[in-house]
C-alpha cells in the first residue's frame, strides 16, 4: 500500500464503532465523496444507528473492517481507545500507509505508541461537538471546530478531511490534549448539569415551563461570556450581597440539599474570579467568602 499523501483524495474508509460520533462522521465522509467499505456495530442501538446512517454499507467484524480500508475511524469511548490500537498492532491488522484517525478529545497521537512499529499515519481529529446520531448531526458539522493532532507531515491531509466533512480544523498541540479537552468538558457538560439544576429549582418554585424563563436569559449570558469573559458578570455574587446569597444557601438547604454544594462551589468560584478581575472590591468580598466558606465547611 503506498504513502497516504500519494494516494487519490478518495480513500475507502472503515469505521469501528457505529455510535453517535462514528455514524455521523462517516456520514459526512461519505458525502464528502470517500467510499466506507465496512462499519461495526454490536448493541441494537447501534446497528440501528449504521443502518439509518451508513446505509448499504456491512456491519462487519473490527478486523474485516480495517482490513484493506485506506483510511481507519476509531470511534470508540477514551478509554477504551490504547486497548484497541494494542490489540489491533498486536495482530498484525493494521497495514503499512493506512491512515488510523481517532475522535477522542482527550488523547493525541500519543496514544498510539504501541503501534508505533506498524507504520500507520496517526491521526487525531476530535469534533467539538455534542451529537444526537441522527442525520441533524450532519448541518451541525458545517458550524463545527475539530481539534486536531498529528505528526507534521500528516497535517495538511488532516486539516483538509476536516474541511471535506464540513468543519474547522483547529491545531492542539499533543502535550496541551488533556487541557483542550479539560477546557470543553467542563464547559460543555456542566453547563448541562448547571441548567438541569436550575430548571429543577424553577419546577420547585412552581414555574410550569421553567425552560422559557431560561432560555433567553442563558442565551445572553453566554453571547456575554464568549465575547467579554469575567467581565460579563452580574447578579448577587458579583455585586457582594453576601445577605441575598445567604438567604440562596438557606432555602436551598430547605429545598434541594442535592443542589446545594454545586451552589456553593460556583458561588465561590464566581466571587474569585470577580476579585481577581477588578469587577468585586476585596472590602466587599471578604464578607461572601467568609459565608460561603463556613457553609462547604458547615453543611
């Protein structure tokens, strides 16, 4: 099999793992022009998901499916992902010149040592993107960064797969992985717990449609965030009434003792940050950190 980079900019391509992010960039592969030749897929959810997805294209075994494929999708969990490469270099499967592309955000190329003697092209593009493994995933990616990894030869042919499924390649370097990928969990996925929280508060106060309340609120607080940062904040953490903050962590200690600590945390959290950042006086602070340290260490 010759070099990658001296192959036509079609390749046929497997993909390991028919879940909601290997459906969806296999999809956009495929429209892009490139021929998946196999996808696997074990559990119902999933074989559903390759059939409505990749259709026409064989569930086989991992494999047949990286058997004579150019271009390899590993789209397995994180950790899931070094036991993988081992097993698959340990067998001889993987063959010399494929391109071997995994999604994970957190690993970069790094975790593909053990097939270091294989002569892969190792790949790291991971979508910043939360995805349903439905066909809207599709005009998601025309709106999508891919954090992207790899050894420099193989960077052009990197950044441009990206831009052929329709997104924006964003260079990460390999020891700034974990951060990156830090960075969008813990803005991503607690913003999900962050919201869930407060619409279940809402439901409490006997708010029938919490979502609505929320909706416009949460939209300009985050057009804020992006565009100013801390500078974007208000409510009563950020001004120091430390007596309206009490009276939070009272009622919430009455109402929802589950939400309570995540309260406290963020409240802390935010006072520093406005400290830190001019936006809280230190004289105005004293007296909110001191409440909402007595209430971690007092719950």
């Amino acid at each position: 099999m010759t070099s990658p980079l001296d192959r036509p900019a079609r390749f046929d391509v497997g993909i390991v793992g028919a879940g909601r992010v290997g459906a969806t960039l296999g999809a956009a592969l495929a429209r892009a022009g490139h021929r998946v030749t196999g996808v696997s897929a074990v559990s119902e959810a999933s074989l559903a998901r390759a059939d409505a997805m990749l259709p026409g294209v064989p569930v086989r075994t991992v494999p047949e499916v990286v058997d004579g494929a150019h271009l390899v999708l590993l789209a397995v969990p994180d950790d899931a992902l070094a036991e993988l490469i081992a097993g698959l270099a340990a067998t001889e499967t993987f063959t010399p010149g494929q391109l071997v592309v995994h999604t994970s955000g957190a690993h970069g190329i790094a975790v593909f040592e053990s097939a270091a003697d294989t002569q892969i092209m190792p790949l790291a593009l991971h979508p910043v993107m939360t995805f349903t493994g439905t066909a809207i995933d599709l005009d998601r990616l025309q709106d999508c960064c891919f954090g992207v990894t790899t050894v420099d030869l193989a960077r052009p042919l990197a950044e441009a797969l990206v831009i052929e499924m329709g997104g924006e390649p964003v260079w990460v370097p390999e020891r700034q992985r974990v951060t990156y990928h830090a960075g969008l969990a813990h803005g991503a996925n607690h913003l999900v717990t962050l919201v869930a929280e407060s619409m279940q508060l809402l439901e409490t106060a006997g708010i029938d449609d919490p979502a609505r309340l929320l909706e416009p609120l949460l939209s300009a607080a985050l057009a804020g965030a992006l565009q100013q940062g801390d500078a974007a904040l208000t409510g009563p953490v950020a001004r120091g009434d430390a007596g309206t903050v009490a009276e939070h962590v009272r009622v919430l200690g009455q109402v929802a003792p589950d939400i309570l600590p995540t309260y406290l945390a963020l409240a802390r959290a935010t006072a520093q940050r406005a400290l830190l950042s001019g936006r809280l006086k230190a004289s105005t602070a004293q007296p909110l950190l001191e409440l909402l340290a007595h209430q971690e260490e007092n719950p």
